[in-house]
C-alpha cells in the first residue's frame, strides 16, 4: 500500500421521507396563519403585545410563521429560529396569555376546517404552547395548568 493519504469518503444517509403530521396543504396553512395573526390584532389583551414587537414588520413575522407551521405539520424543515428565547424575553408576557392564545387560535381553526383536522392541528399548537409556557413560567415545583394538557 502506498503512503499517499487516502481519499475520505463520507456517506450521507439517504434522508427519511416526510410524513404529513396532519392533511393540511402549504395553502392552508397560509389562510390558517393569515386569519389567526388578524385575529389576533384586533384582540384587546394581546393585540398590543404583539404590536409592540412587529409594529412594521408583520410581513415578515407571517412569513416567519408560515414557515413555522409547514415545518411543524408538515415536516418541510424550512423553520429555523429561536422560539423559547423570543418568548422568554416578551417582558409584558403573562402566563393566562397562552390560554388566550390557544383560544383564539382554536376559534380559528374551527372555522376553517373541519373538526377533526381543526382538533389535530389545536393538539399540535398546545404542545408546543405548553413547552413554551413551562420555559417562561414553571419551575422544578410547579406544573403546566389543566389548560395545556
Ligand atoms: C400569549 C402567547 C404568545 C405571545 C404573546 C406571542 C408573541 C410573539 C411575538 C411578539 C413574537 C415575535 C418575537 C420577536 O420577533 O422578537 C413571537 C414569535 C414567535 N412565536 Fe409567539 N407568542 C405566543 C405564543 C406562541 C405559541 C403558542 C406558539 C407556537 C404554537 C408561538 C410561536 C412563535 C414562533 C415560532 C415565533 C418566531 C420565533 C423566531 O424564530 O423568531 N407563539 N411570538
């Protein structure tokens, strides 16, 4: 055998197809996140919350969301970011501020589709404002409300 280093060869693993978590199209979830942003502006309670941190550049944060929600329910993997360190640092914040959220989102969701896709992506969306409420609010004593299970 010759001295001459020999070529590295590295294998990449073929990737894992991309399994839908819910039927939903990308154009869905446009609408989905369309109409729940311009519900939420209008909210009393959270509206302002949202304004003090996107006044000006709301199209980007939808954009930022439709990129979400294709990753989160349908694996599309375009989603990169920072949620728990964006939410952590909303200094006005409450911790009945998520069951709003899940509120609003839901009153959304049931009036685009149907109950059982509404129901699978609201279970998705509590998990996730679940995660994101214990990194805010709980501590090594305290559990996540009834509401976010
Ligand atoms: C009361 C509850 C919530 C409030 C007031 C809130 C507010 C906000 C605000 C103001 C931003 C922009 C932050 C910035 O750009 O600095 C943001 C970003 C974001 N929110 Fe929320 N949010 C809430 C709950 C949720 C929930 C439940 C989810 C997911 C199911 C979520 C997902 C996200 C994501 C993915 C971002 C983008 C983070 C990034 O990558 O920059 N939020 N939220």
């Amino acid at each position: 055998m010759s001295d001459r280093p020999q070529p590295i060869t590295i294998e990449a693993r073929p990737s894992q197809p991309r399994t839908p978590v819910v039927e939903i199209s990308p154009e869905e979830i446009a609408m989905l996140v369309d109409r729940f942003y311009a519900e939420i502006r209008r909210h009393p309670r959270l509206g302002p919350l949202f304004e003090a941190r996107l006044a000006g550049i709301w199209d980007m944060h939808l954009e930022r969301m439709k990129r979400f929600w294709r990753s989160v329910l349908l694996h599309s993997g375009e989603y990169s970011g920072q949620p728990v360190a964006k939410h952590n640092a909303l200094p006005d914040l409450r911790e009945d501020d998520f069951m709003i959220w899940l509120e609003v989102f839901e009153t959304t969701t049931d009036s685009l589709f149907d109950s059982q896709l509404s129901a699978s992506i609201l279970t998705v969306a509590r998990r996730i404002a679940r995660s994101l409420w214990l990194a805010r609010f709980g501590t090594p004593f305290s559990q996540a409300p009834a509401w976010l299970s």
